[in-house]
C-alpha cells in the first residue's frame, strides 16, 4: 500500500529497555476512497518508522472521517504495544487522543 499525500506526521522520542535513545515518526495520509470497496467506503493510510516494522497500513470507514478517526486509533494502540518508552511533549498517549473542554 501507498501513503500518498502525507497530510500529518509526527516526530516522537524513544527510549529502548536498554536505555539507548531514538526517534520514532508517525505518518498520515490523505483518507482516500477504498478502491476496493463497492459501497463507498474510505480508506486512510499510516505508518510508523522507527519501532521494525515501516510498514504503510490502513484503517477503513464508511466516510473519510472516520477513515481519519479509525486510522489514529490504530496508530495509538500499536505505539502503545511497544516495549520501549515514548514520549512526545510530555502528553498522555503522545497527544493522540483530544478531550476538548466545551463551554
């Protein structure tokens, strides 16, 4: 699978079991039409280099939102899979999750 346009990505600090540091970076791209869906289903590609494994996987929805959506969830519990420490700013789950206040 291709990322395509990449529309987001961000750059996280790793610290491995042995102490060693490195860098870990998440990529998004554009949600685009699944082509191989026959309903009009979406499709949003992602990848994570630096944790072994670069490959560009997807998350599918019914529209490109939740395409989006689905897409950063995988990405937030894949990351959280990982033996090493990852920290980027200090946020809870690397900023991935938002929890605005509404007034």
């Amino acid at each position: 699978m291709d990322l395509g346009e990449i529309v987001a990505e961000r750059q996280i600090e790793g610290v491995a079991p042995d102490g060693s540091r490195f860098e870990v970076v998440i990529r998004f791209g554009a949600p685009r039409p699944d082509p191989l869906s026959s309903t009009g289903d979406w499709e949003c590609p992602h990848q994570i280099v630096g944790l072994g494994d670069d490959t560009v996987q997807a998350a599918y929805g019914v529209d490109s939102l939740q395409a989006l959506l689905l897409s950063v969830f995988a990405v937030r519990t894949k990351l959280a899979e990982s033996d090493s420490t990852l920290d980027w700013l200090g946020m809870p789950e690397l900023g991935l999750t938002v929890a605005p206040v509404l007034s």
